[in-house]
C-alpha cells in the first residue's frame, strides 16, 4: 500500500484529513505533521507552517499526541533556524549547530534550503542500493517517505523512516538527487539527526584498540560538541559505529535507554551536541573527512541506514532490542539461526608451517576431541611467491603446489572423509580468505600496481606487509569475486574466514572511501548470495569490523585477536551493548595465552567462549596435556548442549565484569521454558562475599530445575530472579559455573 500527498494542492490540503498505514499516521494539511507509533515507542515531528521546516517533536516512549515547543527567547545573534528543533538540519540560514548535511555547490557557496513538498507512506520497506539494511514484509514494518527540496541548487532529498514496532526501532536514511545542470559535491551526511530536549543524558558507546575492543565508556553529556569517528577507512577497533543515550539514573536492568547503530562498515562520525538551550543534537553518519562525494547533474547519493530502538528496560532491554532486529531484520544468513559447529582453527597451533600431511593430522586431532569443523588458516596459497611467511603471495588465490601437491580438492576431500568422535558425522572444512588485501611480493601486484590504494606519488604505507586493494574499482572487484569462486569450485568447502587485517592510510579523494565500501558489498553479496551454503564468518584482525553492516552478509565476526579468558569477558560483554553473542566468535586457545600472557583454567576458558555463537579452539592439541585431552571433549559437548539457547535465547548481562568480581550473564527462551546462566569469579576473596545472582526472564509462576558444576536445585521464577542465588566458590581464581535451567 503506497499513499502520496503533496504541500501544495488544487484544493485545501487540511480537506485531506488523516492518512495511514500500519504504526504510521499523518494528520493533513498545509503543514503536516507525522507519527510512526506502536504501543511502546513513538517518533514524531511536523512540517513549520511558514518556513516549511521540518520540526522534531519526540523519539521515545509511546505519546498519543505531540506536545508544541514553549516560548523561546531569540535575541541575539541567531534566528528562526537557530532556536528551533530540527528533523534535518542543513548549513546556513542561522543554525550555528553542525548540520546532518553539508554540500558544497558549483558556485563555491555550502548554504542549502531544504523544505517540505510532499509524502508517502507505505507498508513493508524498500531496500538501499547497494547497501546494506534492514528489512521486512508487509507486517513486520512501515516506511514514510518525506520529499524536500532546495530550490535554489535543484536538488531533492528523500527522507526515509521506517518503524519496526516488534523491536521498538526506527531506521533513517535519505538520497540526494540533483536534479540541475552542475556538479554538487556532498561533504557531511549524517543518516540520523534530531534535536532533543534538554535532559540530563549520558553518553555510552564503545572505544578500544587491537586486542583491547568494545570497552563500555559512559559519560555525562556536556556543552558543546561531543562524540567520536573513525577515520581508519573501517568501522575500525577504536571506536565501534554505535552508541547509547540514557539519564544518568539509568542501568542495566532500570530506566530509558536510546541505542544507535549505523549499517555501515567504513569511515563514520557519531555527533552529540548540546546547544545553548540544553537541547540535544544527534548525528549519526558518514565521517566528512572521507566524504566529499560528487554529485552530479542526474545523480542521486544514498546514506547508509541508521537503526535507533527505544527501551524502558536499561540498556539490556536496549541491547535485546537491537538484537533481535539484527538477527530478525539485518542478518540473511541461513545460519543466523541454526547452532553453529565447534571447530579448531590452525593459526595459532601452526601458523605458516605446515603441509597436507601436516593439516590432516591436525584435523584428524581435532575430531577426535569432538569439533566437527577443521578451519586451515593463513599460509595455503601462493605459486611465483609462496604463502610462507606475511610478506608474500597475498592476493594470489591459488593453493601453493609445495603444500598442496594433489591439490586443493584432494586435500579437503581427506579432511572431509574423518569422522568426529562419537559421531556418524563427517569434519567440515574451512578456509582463511583476505581478498581485500595484497603483498607487495606477489603476483598481482606486480601485475596491476596501480589496484591498490593511495595517494599520488605519497609512499604506499605498508601494515603487516601489506596493502589495500583499492574495492572501489570494478575491475579489482571482479578479480575478488572470480578468484574466490574457483577456489570453492575447486574444493568442498562449508565456512569462509574473511580477515582484513589492517586500515586505509592513503586515499586518492576522501570519496574513495564511499566508494571502496559500496564495492566490497558488491563482492560481498555476490559471493554470499551465490553460496548461501557456506558459513561466513568475518574477521578484521579481531573486531575491527564487527558492525551492522557486515552483519548483514554473514550470521557472525571474530570478536578479538585476544582470546584471554579474563580479557575476553570484557569485551564479549562490552560487544553484546550492541550485537548479538550469537554473532561473536569465540575461541579457546593455549595458556599462557600469547596476548597478555595469563594463565586462566582451561574450564574458565571454555565457559567464556560458550557464551558466544560460535565456539572453537585455537591451539595444537598435541601441545596439551592428557588430562586436558580428557576433559576438552566434555567442555565441547557442553557447549553444544547450551548453543540452542545462546543462538535463540535472549540475553541478559547480570554483572558487568568491571563493575563485579562476580560477572554473570545468562541467556532465556522467549517463552521462558530453558535459560543458561554463566557466572565467573575473577579473583578469589575472603570478603566481602559475592551477591545473589538475580536471574531474569523467567516465568515467575514455574518452577525451574537447576544444574551444573555440581549444583542442582529447584526454584520458582519469583525466587530465582527476587531473592537470586547465592553460589559457593573454591578458595582459586578464574572459576567459572555453567547452570542449566528446565521449567517443571
């Protein structure tokens, strides 16, 4: 159902009345005003009768009507524009904010006058092109579209709203099409902006670095301008292309909470602002400084989407909100839902050495401890130049003879015909991929020097002996696509590992970003829509892309090179603020861990990465002792028995580990019949002694059977989650309690 009114009509607008879809009503006339409500969150704002601005009225929780603006004082150096608040803030005219879009004209001039000329609404959601989004049918979401125009540079902006009311979220985004004769050149577009009032709020959003991501970094919201971006070319470890706003007042399990996530993998800027009035500026978008993209006469520039949910809950009923809409609404995977196979990945128990034989072995090993996945990491390819080492051979596709002398194929097939232990079933094979990157030693670059990013005659920088394949040109995007696929053709493989291990230091033009990002989702989706089989898994040199925009194409992302268990809990933790633990992959690897150089018990290990959708060692299991031998196919079994509940349940942060000693987390059913509950200790204490756990979404009614780790009891969901339980620990630190719950 597609409905279209115009501001300007041949008879009175107000004669139109009220026009709606499903969650989306606008009430008619000269200046219209529209709502996108369900019966928890409602957005809303208006057209401004006089100058036809958009005004922002409300994003929370569900109002039945909006509430006008109080008298302002506008003395002083400002105008209309600079006391008001606004849906989508242009440059100039008095607004001394930072604008959501800035474009630069033929003339020279940034000034821009968008106003109101008409809307549609519809039911469902139209896609973005050649970008990733959400989506949805006819009953899971409605899209309003608003029409504005500058009718002094004749370009257009379409702005889309789209509400998903299962999941109490927006989605924003909007397209300039420039409909005169010049070439206009866009230098900010930022796919979310309002203006909020003026509230205590804090900021939350995720900073980190290599092997130290996704710390939760809260903040009181200032004067002023306040955020942060990448600039790195990817979303980057640095700080993660989400955030949060809140009172102060707010925690995890009490009071409201706004979430945003932009559905994008390169360069972004996160925005907030407070203004002179107190008001609350939110930009969300595209970093300016990789922007600067031409439009010219006839074209049109999309944003990525931004998804913004509202919760009463804390920032866990926040976070479940964003996770169900990205595994419901963002993710197409077929895996997405489907519990994922243990696996042992090569990397860090062989590295570069090894042969057919060699990995055979391995696989061999790794069955016998119960994964039923054998994932053969970096090193397997190169002919002229040889995979031996980090230096050579990058970008050529092709398995190393050396290695592989019968073959790729017949390789796999033998890693294929092992069978797991205690098990009819057959190993699956994996494979390391990093299409996006190239060894200045290699084959391909010798070839075409000129497919890679940079700058004039600047030095190209090399990282880890590397550079970056400039994505933003077909003919690199075809080579990817056209490599990769004879390497499947060649063998049967069942999971990609697809790494990208480092950032842009050299661009042509800040558009080159844009444009690398639209064509390595030309890649992306082509190989995934072309093999919706195979399980995708993405990796940035741990977490450095782990956002919305790859969690489109594939169901999951290496969440850090640190596999530290004690390190890992921040930052599997810090990461669920936004996605989904059944996203993360999670490994245990061998102690004393190679990052940081702890030792942590092998159990504490296992339950950490347990707590994740994909699960797996990283290790030789010929370095290990018979007693960890023993005891791994048990940990395996475990895992898999709980990563039902992991993928399907949903999640609920207890005790945050830099707020406890007893961090815990647990996982529930949507109908609340089976919950897993993880709680560690960090360090052993004689005092203070620890808290109740205070289990959550349970059925208060029923009664829950309780086991694991030696402890078994039955409770009712009242106790459980009013009065908790109070857990015994050994006199050690790292420990770790894996409970099951089974409603009676």
């Amino acid at each position: 159902m597609v409905a279209s009114r115009l501001a300007l009509c041949l008879f009175p607008a107000w004669a139109l009345g009220k026009s709606s879809v499903k969650w989306i009503t606008v009430e008619d006339g000269p200046a219209p005003s529209f709502s996108l409500s369900s019966s928890s969150i409602s957005y809303q704002f208006h057209v401004d009768p006089l100058t036809l601005d958009l005004i922002h009225d409300h994003w929370g929780g569900y109002a039945a009507e909006a509430v006008p603006q109080g008298a302002l004082n506008t003395n002083g150096w400002g105008g209309a524009y600079t006391y008001r608040l606004r849906e989508f803030p242009d440059s100039g005219r008095g607004d001394f904010r930072t604008p959501a879009i800035h474009i630069q004209h033929e003339s020279g001039d940034t000034v821009s006058a968008f106003s109101y000329k008409s809307y549609e609404i519809q039911s469902g959601k139209p896609g973005l092109p050649g970008l990733p989004a959400t989506y949805g049918e006819d009953d899971e979401v409605s899209t309003l579209i608003v029409h504005l125009y500058d009718e002094y540079s004749a370009i257009g902006a379409d702005l889309y709203y789209s509400i998903f009311p299962q999941h109490n979220a927006i989605a924003r985004s909007f397209r300039l099409t420039n409909k005169g004769n010049s070439t206009a050149t866009v230098l900010r577009a930022s796919s979310w902006s309002i203006d909020a009032p003026n509230e205590e709020l804090d900021l939350i959003d995720l900073r980190g670095d290599w092997a130290n991501e996704a710390h939760i970094n809260r903040r009181a919201v200032g004067y002023g301008e306040q955020g942060f971006r990448s600039t790195a070319g990817y979303s980057s470890h640095f700080h993660n292309p989400f955030f949060a706003l809140a009172p102060p007042s707010t925690t995890e399990s009490y009071g409201p909470a706004t979430g945003y996530a932009l559905v994008y993998t390169g360069s972004f800027a996160a925005n907030v602002e407070r203004w002179s009035t107190g008001w609350v500026r939110v930009l969300l978008g595209l970093n300016p400084l990789h922007l600067s993209w031409p439009l010219e006469a006839g074209d049109t520039f999309t944003s990525p989407e931004v998804v913004s949910v509202y919760s009463e809950q804390g920032f866990t009923g926040m976070s479940q909100s964003l996770h169900s809409l990205f595994k419901n609404q963002l993710s197409r995977s077929n895996h997405t839902w489907e519990t994922r196979p243990p696996l042992l990945n090569s990397w860090e128990g062989l590295g570069f050495d090894y042969n057919a034989t060699v990995l055979v072995e391995l696989a061999k090993s790794a069955a016998d401890l119960g994964c039923t996945l054998f994932v053969n990491d970096d090193g397997w390819f190169g002919t002229d130049y040889p995979r031996d080492n980090d230096t050579l051979g990058l970008g050529d596709w092709v398995a190393q003879p050396k290695k592989f002398p019968e073959g790729l194929g017949t390789y796999v097939d033998d890693v294929n015909a092992i069978t797991v232990a205690n098990s009819s079933a057959n190993m699956t094979f994996g494979l390391w991929f990093e299409p996006e990157m190239v060894n200045p030693e290699s084959d391909l670059y010798i070839e075409h020097p000129d497919w890679v990013l940079h700058s004039g005659s600047h030095n190209r920088t090399l990282v880890r002996n590397q550079l970056v394949l400039n994505l933003g040109l077909p003919e690199v995007q075809d080579y990817i696509i056209e490599t990769v696929e004879k390497v499947l053709d060649a063998a049967n493989i069942g999971y990609i590992k697809w790494d990208n291990n480092r950032g842009m230091h050299e661009l042509s033009s800040p558009a080159a970003n844009h444009a690398y990002m639209l064509g390595m989702y030309r890649v992306i989706d082509n190989l995934t829509t072309a093999h919706p089989e195979i399980l995708w898994e993405g990796c940035a040199s741990g977490g450095g892309r782990f956002d919305a925009g790859l969690l489109h194409y594939w169901p999951q992302s290496w969440t850090s090179d640190n596999t530290d268990g004690l390190d890992r809990l921040q930052i599997q933790f810090g990461t669920s603020y936004a996605y989904p633990p059944s996203a993360m992959g999670c490994h245990v690897s061998a102690v004393p861990n190679g990052q940081v150089g702890r030792t942590t018990p092998l159990a504490f290990r296992s339950a950490v990465a347990s707590m994740c959708g994909s699960y797996g060692l990283e290790l030789d299991p010929k370095d290990l002792t018979q007693e960890e031998l023993d005891v791994i196919p048990g940990l395996i079994a475990l895992q898999q028995e709980v990563n039902p509940l992991v993928i399907h349940g949903d999640f609920y942060r207890l005790a945050l580990p830099d707020q406890s000693n007893w961090p815990a987390a647990m996982f529930a059913l949507p109908d609340a019949s089976a919950a897993v509950l993880f709680v560690f200790q960090v360090r052993s204490e004689t005092k203070p002694v620890p808290s109740p756990v205070k289990l959550r979404g349970l059925d208060a009614g029923a009664k829950y059977k309780i086991t694991g780790d030696d402890f078994e009891a039955t409770y009712s969901g009242s106790t459980l989650m009013n009065t908790g339980l109070t857990l015994s620990w050994p006199i050690a630190d790292y420990q770790s309690m894996i409970l099951k719950l089974q409603r009676l």
